[in-house]
C-alpha cells in the first residue's frame, strides 16, 4: 500500500493545486416581497393536507361504541367537562350523506375555519352508520382522522341530547390571538 501511495506522489510531483474562486458571502436584507413571500409559505405550510388523512385503511368501531380520544397534556378535568358535554357547542358539522373523501376535506376546511374564528368546542356529527355496509364506516374514519389533526386536542362521544355515539364533542387548540390574551390577564393577575 505504501508502494502505491510513492508511485501516486512520483506522479503528481511539480503539480500545483488549483486555487478555489470564493465568492464574498454577504448577508442582504430581503426585499419586503421576498418577506411576504416567505411568510406566506410558512403560514400554508401549517395547513392541514388532506392528503395526510388516508381513505385506505381504518380500524372498525362498533356502531354504538363510544369514542374517546385525548392528546397528553389535556387536564382530566377539561376532558370530563367535554365529556360530559358542559362546553358550549360552538360550531356544527353534520356529515350525514357525504361519501368519505367529501367528509375529509369537510372537516378540514370545517376546523381550519373554527380556528379562523377561534372557536373551542364543536360537534361533528357523523352518524352511528347501523345500515352502511361495513357498519360504522363513516364513524371509524372520523374518529381516527380526528386523531391525527395537530389542532384537535380532544374528542369523545357527545352525549344523547347532541346525537350520542353518532356524534363527537371535538376540543381544538387555542388560537395565537388566544393565546395572547390568557398570558396577559394571568400576568395583571400575578402584578
């Protein structure tokens, strides 16, 4: 191995290496539309892609099985409160007669729209589905989609004045604006 590390510099001997062209590195202040632009994308890439949500498998729920769902980090006693539904429904989505990928995008532009407007608490009704072949199609996918939005914090079986398991009470994540407020009256509460 050292006789062909020798050979190698017998063979570049007198060969100068070449000098790198660096190109000065300066930082320049975007543009404000170079700004806007990048803003914007940063703002859609927080949108939900439907895409995400997949139609091609979902574990079977019975039609009268209740469903309960939280993220970790829900208090037990916001999610006893949604579960025995004590929050004001705030906005409805009912997904009776929609197909599958229709119900996907409905709850996608249903919850970035509640976000818009900063809504808490909602119900999406999505049927018990006793008669659709297989039983509780609908139901499955919505609670597993649901499972899987960022902005759902909580779900479970409404109950029986709100549709009972044909529907879910949905607890979604506070808005910045909302966000915002709450630091501000615990901080002229801590003052």
């Amino acid at each position: 191995m050292s006789d062909d590390f020798d050979l190698f510099q017998q063979e570049m001997a007198g060969i100068t290496p070449i000098k790198q062209d660096a190109l000065p590195q300066t930082k320049r202040p975007l543009d404000k539309q170079n700004r806007l632009a990048r803003q914007q994308a940063a703002e859609h890439s927080n949108e939900p892609d439907k895409e995400y949500l997949s139609l091609d498998y979902v574990e079977l729920i019975h039609p009268e099985d209740t469903v309960a769902y939280k993220k970790d980090g829900v208090q037990e006693g916001v999610f006893k409160k949604l579960r025995l539904g004590k929050y004001e429904v705030q906005a409805r989505l009912d997904l009776h007669q929609h197909r599958l990928e229709q119900a996907r995008t409905e709850i996608l532009n249903f919850i970035k729209e509640c976000q818009r407007l900063q809504l808490r608490s909602v119900l999406i009704v999505h049927g018990k589905g006793r008669t659709t072949q297989p039983p509780a199609l609908m139901k499955s996918y919505v609670s597993q989609w649901l499972t899987q939005i960022d902005q759902v914090l909580a779900t479970h079986s409404a109950i029986g004045a709100h549709g009972g398991t044909g529907a879910l009470y949905v607890l979604l994540k506070k808005g910045a604006e909302q966000k915002l407020e709450n630091r501000e009256r615990h901080a002229r509460r801590l003052a």
